[in-house]
C-alpha cells in the first residue's frame, strides 16, 4: 500500500511524527513523504531539514509559498499548489493521503487528489476556529475526505452533521498529547544551553498569529503583547515566529524589533522544533498568543494558557485555558490572574477532553484495516432523518 503523508508547517510535522514513524517502519507499507509551505522557506528555518534529520526520506517537495503573504498571494500560492501536488500525485500514485488540519497548502492537495479519486484521511477535522479562514477551509477538507479522525466526541458529532458516514467518523483523540507521553524532554539547562538563553525567573512562551477574518487585529493584537512585554519587564519571553498567514510577516518584524531592543530577555526564533517547544512549555508559568497548541497540548503541562482573541474561539477548551480580548489590559489581567494561588490550584484537577495519547495508534490500525477502494463512493448520512 503506498501511502503519502502531505506536512506543511511545523507544528503539524510534530503532529504527525508518531504517525509518520509507524508508516515508515511498516513493511507492507511503502511510505511516500510530501513535503511543501514553509518548510521549504529559508525565512521559517528551512524546516524540511529538521524533517531529515530526524530520520525521514521526503519523497517530493512541492513548492508553493511565494514571497507575499497578501490575500492575492496566497490565493496564488493554493494554485500553485494544486499544480504541483497533481504532478506529485501522478508520478508517485498514492493509495491514499493523510493531511492534518485546516491551512491553506492542505486545501490545495486535497483539491488535486478529488479528480484522481485518491481518497484522503483527515486528521483534526470538525473544529471550530470562528476568526480564521480556516473555518471554511476545515470543513471543505471534510467533505473531500474520505476517513476523518477527530480529536472529541463534539468534533466527530459535527463531521457527521456535515454529511459524512459515521463508521467513517473515528474519535482518535490528539495526536500531540502522544508526543507529550512518549517523548523524552530536555531538561532546564540542557534547554537553556540550546536556546542561547541564561534566565532563571518568570519565562513566558509566545506564539502569536492572524485572525484572518480580521485582519487590522493582527497589528493591533502584537502591539498589545509587546505592551504585555514592556509591563512584565522583569520576566522573559520566548517567541515563535507566525504562520505565513495574511500580516504573518509583519508580527514577525514587530517580534525581531523587540527582540533587538531586549535581547536578554526577548528571544524569536524559527521553529523550536518538536523537542525544544514541548521541553519549554515545562518550564515556562504560561503560554500566551493564539496557537491552537494552547489548547490542545499545553494542558497536559498542566500550565496556563492565555488565549487572545477570536483566533480559536469554538474550540473546546480545559479550564487552564483563560479566554481574554484583545486588548493589552485584557491580556495583563489574564497574565496576573494564571499566576495567582486560586487559579494555581485549580490545575492541578485540570482535565483534557482530547483523548490519553493513543491515536497515532487508532489512525495507523483503522487504515491498514481499510478497504480504500470502498472509501471513494460517499454516500451523503442525513444526520436529520436518522435521529
């Protein structure tokens, strides 16, 4: 069985790394890696190399992302990339393709393999992100997929509200709470060493992207955290560098004129990789931004998460997570309400509704279980008429 995993950015490699180690080290799996977005940019790291290093073969790069992070732009950039993954999908002839999430380099692959009839697993599907395109982009993923593993039970009920048949719906949990259980962390100094940095006292881990639906926030919203940053001037901040979303670049050159400014203090780096962000969330007393790695992985740290704005408004979120607006006098209060005794306690109770780290698992059984020629005739399931 050839089976292409298609990786994008940086976050959802570490998603699907568990996975990918399972389908590279199967014999009856000939396992095909499509590499394309930023890691292929030398302004987010070069990313792809991270990938090699860490064992993996890519099969194919795709390049698509231009140097423009306009509407314009990356409207050219899902054309690009649906040329691209077509000719990857003509030459490989993949049995089947396994994409994680809801940007925009995912929608351009899945759009190239509708008209082949490869069918498609989709890993994170359901969600709700009501200040991001990527709502819209999400839920037209689902409909061209053929096997969904979503992370909670409110996801898998809300594929199913899409139309899609329930025995191909599977809760499978979060695929980065298994990084969290099998991965072995770095400790502080082993960590402070790799960071460059030398801070013993308050440390706080940023990562700050566009609310696409709205995009004067993102100017507004990064201005507010540098604020947060000048307010908490005895602490330190690690930053991870935006997505390559509209205005990505812009929160990216507002982050590095702050890092300039305080460079003892204020670190921006590419991509901290796998090991690295997971190690810092350890160490760190909270998470601040709008990543979507605050909710779904930050809680098993048992650390606060300050979640700033409408970016993941929808998701379901475990009560470490403080929900504030965006205003730099919402996020200091929010800030100075995670550090208090009252909230302290109350993470120690902290439960996750995103499954107990066993999905890399249940997606790896349920595909080489299936019938991948059956997949591609999809009956519409008229949830209406069957409750």
């Amino acid at each position: 069985m050839k089976i292409s995993v298609v990786t994008g950015t940086r976050a959802e490699y570490g998603l699907l790394y568990g996975l990918m180690k399972k389908l590279q080290n199967d014999d009856s799996i000939e396992f095909q890696l499509i590499v394309t977005g930023m890691h292929l940019s030398p302004e987010f790291g070069l990313t792809y190399q991270t990938i090699e290093e860490d064992g993996f073969t890519i099969t194919k790069k795709v390049e698509i992302l231009l140097s423009s992070d306009t509407p314009a732009g990356i409207s050219k950039s899902i054309g690009l990339g649906v040329i691209g993954f077509s000719d990857a999908y003509e030459e490989l002839q993949p049995d089947l393709i396994i994409v994680l999430g809801d940007r925009y380099e995912i929608l351009a692959a899945v759009q190239a393999a509708l008209p082949a009839n490869i069918p498609v697993a989709h890993i994170h599907g359901g969600e709700l992100t009501e200040g991001l395109i990527d709502d819209p982009i999400r839920h037209s993923i689902t409909k061209m997929a053929h096997l969904h593993f979503v992370t909670a039970e409110r996801y898998r009920q809300r594929v199913i509200q899409l139309g899609e048949q329930p025995s191909t719906v599977i809760n499978a949990g979060a695929p980065g709470v298994d990084n969290i259980k099998q991965i072995s962390l770095m400790n502080r100094n082993e960590l402070m060493e790799s960071l460059d940095l030398n801070f013993q006292g308050t440390l706080y881990l940023v990562t700050y992207h566009p609310e696409t639906l709205n995009r004067e926030q993102a100017k507004i919203g990064i201005e507010n955290i540098m604020h947060v940053v000048e307010h908490f001037s005895d602490a330190a901040f690690i930053f991870t560098k935006s997505n390559a979303d509209t205005e990505g670049r812009m929160i990216n050159e507002t982050i590095k004129g702050y890092a300039d400014q305080y460079p003892h203090r204020v670190k921006l780096y590419d991509s901290l990789g796998q090991l690295r962000y997971l190690s810092v969330i350890q160490y760190v007393d909270a998470v601040i931004g709008n990543s979507s790695s605050g909710i779904l992985e930050v809680p098993y740290f048992r650390k606060p998460t300050i979640d700033i704005g409408d970016r993941q408004k929808g998701r379901i979120k475990p009560e470490s997570v403080i929900s504030c607006a965006n205003d730099s006098e919402a996020i200091i209060r929010a800030v100075k309400q995670a550090g208090t005794d009252e909230f302290q306690k109350k993470l120690h109770t902290v439960q996750s509704p995103y499954g107990n780290g066993n999905a890399a698992n249940i997606i790896f059984d349920t595909i080489k279980k299936a019938d991948l020629q059956k997949l591609i005739p999809k009956p519409f399931f008229d949830w209406r008429w069957k409750h």
